[in-house]
C-alpha cells in the first residue's frame, strides 16, 4: 500500500504550508542536546516581537499515491487555516461529543493561540529557557483518563513533571521487558536525574475495573487485559482482603493496592534502587478522589528496607 | 490495609482541610496564576509534597469548586472526543499548551509520542490505549502531538553510534526507524539540526500510519466515525502546526 501523505494547510485552498509564527529578533541560543542532561541556562534573545498575525509560508514537497482506483490514499486537508483574528479573549468552548458543529481543527487552532497570547508571550523568557533544557524535579505516571490529567489537577506547570500516561497508571516490572512505561523511566531517571517519581491513581478506574472483571490467567486477545495483568498481585491481595465487600468497594481498595504494587515494581529496576537507596531519589504514591475532589498521597520510606517484611510507608496525608 | 506495606494504618496520617488553609495562606495566586508563581526561582529546599499539595488546592478552589455540575456529571462518566498522543516531556503538556479541562481527551503520553504497529505480544500497553480510547470511549479523534527539541528523536538520529546503551529507550525510539530512513534519504545534505526537526515531523506520520494497522482504528476510519489528526509544538519560535489525515477509498472502475 503506497501511502502519500501531505502537510497542508490553506487559506486558499493551495498546498502551501502556512504557519503561525512569532519571529524573534536576533541570534538564537546554541542548541544544547536534550538528551545528555545539561543544566538548565537561562539566555536573553534579544529583539522585538514581531506582530502577532504574521505569516510565514512554507512549501513542501509531498508523495502522490499509487493511481490504482483500489488504492488507499492518505491526503492531508485542505481546509483553510483562518488568520489569526482573535486579540481579545475568548473562553474556550469546551470539546464535547454532542458539539458535532465544532470543528477540532478551528477548535485546537483557537486553543493554542489562547495559550500563546496569554501564557507563552506573558512568560517569554521562562519559556525560552525551557527551550534550552528541562529540569523537571517529578517524574509522574498517571492513567490516561481524561478527568485525572495532573497538569490539571495538581497544577504541573511547563517544565515541572515528566508524565507518563498509560491505562491504570501501571508500571510493569523490570522482568516484564520492554515498554512504553520503563522506556520513559529509564530516561527520566538516568538522563534527566528526577528526585521524585510519583505513582498517581485515581477513583472509578476503568482499568483497574477490568482488572478486578478478568478471569484469572486467562490469556485473552484484548490488549486491555494483556495490559492490565501487570497489577494482578494487586488484586489477589484485594480479593484476599476484601472479599466481604461490594464489588465498587473492592476496586476502589484495588485502585490504591495496584499504586502500591506499582511503586514495589518501580524498585525492581536496578538504577531506580539504587538512587533510592542513595537518598537521590523518593519515590511516593498518590490518590485523586474526583466524586469528593480528595488527593491521598504517602511516600516510601527507603530507610525502611528490611529483607523479610519489606519497605515502610510514611507521610501519609489527606487533602480534602 | 495495603500487604505490602508494613504498618499502613499506624502511620501518621495528616488530614487537612484545603479550604482551612487557604485562609492562613498569603502566598495564594489561584489556580490560572499559577504559573506567575513557579517563574520565580525556586528556593533551595524545594518541598516536592508541598508543591502538589498546592496544586492540588489550586484546581480545587478555583475549578472544582466553582463548577461542582460540571465535575458530579464527569464523575460518573467520561466522553472524551479526542484520544491524544503526545510526548512524555516536562514541556509539552497538551493540557498546558490546548487549554484542555477535565473530560475532553483521554491521553496517552510516552517518549516521542509514538505509537508502534499493533503487536499483541509486545505492545499491550499502547493497545490498550487505543482499544479503551475506541471501544469503550468511542472517541472521535485520535491526535499525535510531536514537539521541538524531544530527546527521543534525537537519541533515535544518534543510535547506532551511542556511548552508552539503554535498552528500553533504544527499543522504544526504535519504532521510529522508518521515519528516520525516509528523512535521511529524501534529505542527503541537511543538517543534523534540520534533520531532527524533519524526523520529529515525519514520526507523527509514521505514528499515525501505525494507527491504521489496529483494526478498530481502520473500521472507525473507514466508517468516518474517527479522524486522525497531527500536530508539532515549535516551544522555540512558539508555533503550533496542524495536519489533518484524510483516508479515501475510491469507486471501484469496472474493467
């Protein structure tokens, strides 16, 4: 299947590629890598501000499809890209499945112009020197649901928590192999040094319900299930301790059980113990209740190891 | 009781109530000046359990509270129109840089923002993902966040010829590889500056292409009830840019 793929933007109706942009004036920093961690330096860009709704255009080059009448094209839109026309503000609309009137592309357009008028060019210089380099001090791993975000709720600015999202917010052990979750482990802990990682779980968790749902060991063609095992000490433990409560009552106490397990598999990898062990790096567990808005957070106590019961937990708070 | 944790229910256990506190607090910017706050230098002894305590009381003064319909009614359920996949960086929050609230997309974030081919042995995790984000969620757009400056590219351009191995990023980034080719092939004599942008732009495609080959994805599209979309966040000159993906079958022609 030959694919042709395209960047396309138009106000026309032509395949230019238009962009939004702000120029700035005079030389831009040395590019530092990313990668290898360096600490974070602030430089001045000096010059003026271009005015806000210039344009510049851009052509591409783009591959045509195969002509045959059964094949499969992948063209970009051609719908145009309206000019910047908002200077005042304007609330967002929020994105709901019943506004099939709103278009996602006008809607996400809207949005970051938002955000560039009143967040970006108002902290000009703080992001530019994020440009530069990050220095978060969190590393937070998250579920995916759309009402947890933690940028949101516990208010992680630009630069502050690297974030992995993920079904159930798990985190397979180091035995497991490979994946997404220990890919950006590996990298938040070695190359961008975090001092603290924090597991956050939350209520009604539709993959920790799944988990709780499954038949034991049953090996299954959804990737849910395959996904959500990772915890499935966790929920031994739940059903061992919780047999006499309502299904809800078991996943919620599931919920917080799997955030532990999750914090025990973080210690299965080697250089995450080991900083650990140093005091470079804490590592704590996080709950957001979002029926009652309640945050429960605790945090491992690394001094605690012992061989035959395990680590301790301490700081254990509750936000309500 | 947790069984992993000894002495759980001793622990000293702090309850506080926000709102209490609130009123002691001098320091309180509000949850949308937040930002004003952390662009002052950080003082030396950096409490991390204090800053997302503030956060936390931030969000639930000025949002929570202020919207309590809004949220009872997210609560008990959850309808994102958009699945996001966008990059584990501290940076690039789309949440931050969309203005997104609570309830509008369901969001996958990891390194590179990258989603490899369907593979049921290997890549549960992402599956996942996309088979709760469709199934279960029925969302209607699945948009591929890419970024400036994202060091899982950039280790992609280096590998092979690295000092140092680390085998869950090498074998993550490596789903990009196909993107990185077609760039250094159709781009012989750029830069490696030009090269990492052109790589951070073309591993959106190939990740949307990769979208395709889970079957719920192909059906959603084929039933033009799920749209594809991609985007790049330029966080150095601050521009955003948007591309939409169209998938066409044609009339069959009669021979």
């Amino acid at each position: 299947m030959r694919l042709a793929s395209r960047l396309v933007h138009s106000l026309q109706k032509q395949p230019f590629l238009h962009t939004i942009a702000v120029s700035l004036l005079g030389s831009s920093p040395a590019y530092r890598s990313n990668f290898l961690k360096s600490s974070a330096s602030t430089s001045t860009i000096s010059g003026s501000k271009l005015k806000f709704s210039e344009i510049e255009q851009t052509k591409l080059g783009f591959l045509r499809s195969s002509k045959s009448s059964l094949a499969l094209r992948l063209k970009a839109s051609r719908e145009g890209v309206g000019l910047v026309q908002e200077t005042k503000e304007n609330p967002p609309k929020l994105i709901t499945k019943s506004d099939d009137g709103i278009d996602s592309f006008a809607e996400m357009k809207h949005r970051f112009l938002s955000f560039k008028q009143q967040i970006y060019l108002e902290n000009l210089e703080r992001y530019q020197s994020l440009a530069e380099a990050q220095a978060p001090k969190f590393m937070v791993i998250s579920c995916a649901d759309s009402r947890v975000c933690p940028s949101y709720i516990l208010g992680f600015q630009p630069g502050e928590a690297f974030v992995v999202r993920n079904v159930a917010n798990l985190v397979p052990p180091f035995e497991n192999g490979p994946c997404e979750t220990n890919a950006a482990l590996e990298f938040s802990v070695n190359t961008l040094e975090v001092e603290n990682i924090l597991v956050t779980g939350h209520s009604c968790c539709g993959g920790i319900r799944a988990l709780m749902s499954m038949e034991d060991e049953e090996k299954s063609s959804s990737f849910i299930k395959n996904w959500v095992i990772v915890g499935k000490e966790a929920r031994s433990n739940t059903k061992a301790t919780t047999f006499n409560l309502s299904f809800d009552q078991q996943c919620t106490h599931c919920e917080k059980e799997s955030i532990n397990n999750s914090l025990m598999n973080l210690l299965t990898y080697p250089w995450v113990k080991e900083r650990v062990a140093k005091g470079l790096l804490s590592i704590h567990g996080g709950y957001y209740n979002f029926v009652d808005c309640t945050y429960e957070k605790w945090t491992l106590d690394s001094s605690s190891e012992q061989e035959t019961s395990g680590y301790a937990i301490k700081n254990r708070e509750f936000w309500s | 009781m947790s069984k992993y944790f000894k002495g759980d229910a001793a622990a000293s256990k702090q309850v506080s109530s926000i709102g209490d506190e609130l009123d002691k607090d001098k320091n309180y910017v509000g949850h949308k000046n937040i930002t004003t706050l952390q662009a002052t230098p950080q003082s030396s002894t950096f409490d991390p359990i204090e800053r997302i305590k503030y956060g936390f009381k931030c969000f639930k003064i000025d949002e929570f509270n202020k919207h309590p319909d809004y949220y009872s009614k997210l609560a008990e359920k959850q309808e994102p129109k958009f699945l996001i996949f966008a990059c584990s960086d501290s940076r690039v929050s789309p949440t931050n840089i969309l203005n997104l609230r609570p309830g509008e997309a369901f969001m996958a974030r990891n390194i590179a923002n990258m989603v490899p081919a369907f593979n049921q042995l290997k890549q549960a995790g992402v599956g996942a993902i996309i088979e709760y984000a469709i199934v279960a969620l029925k969302v209607e757009v699945i948009f591929v966040i890419g970024h400036s400056r994202c060091g899982g590219i950039e280790r992609l351009l280096s590998l092979p010829n690295v000092d140092t191995s680390f085998d869950f990023i090498d074998d993550w980034v490596s789903i990009g590889q196909p993107a990185k080719a077609k760039v250094i092939a159709q781009n012989p004599c750029a830069s490696d500056e030009e090269l990492f942008t052109l790589i951070e732009k073309e591993s959106v495609m190939n990740s949307l292409v990769n979208l395709l080959s889970y079957p719920y994805v192909r059906t959603g599209v084929a039933d033009k009830k799920l749209k594809l979309m991609g985007g790049h966040y330029d966080f150095v000159n601050g521009n955003f840019q948007i591309m939409e993906v169209d998938y066409d079958i044609k009339p069959t022609i009669d021979i």
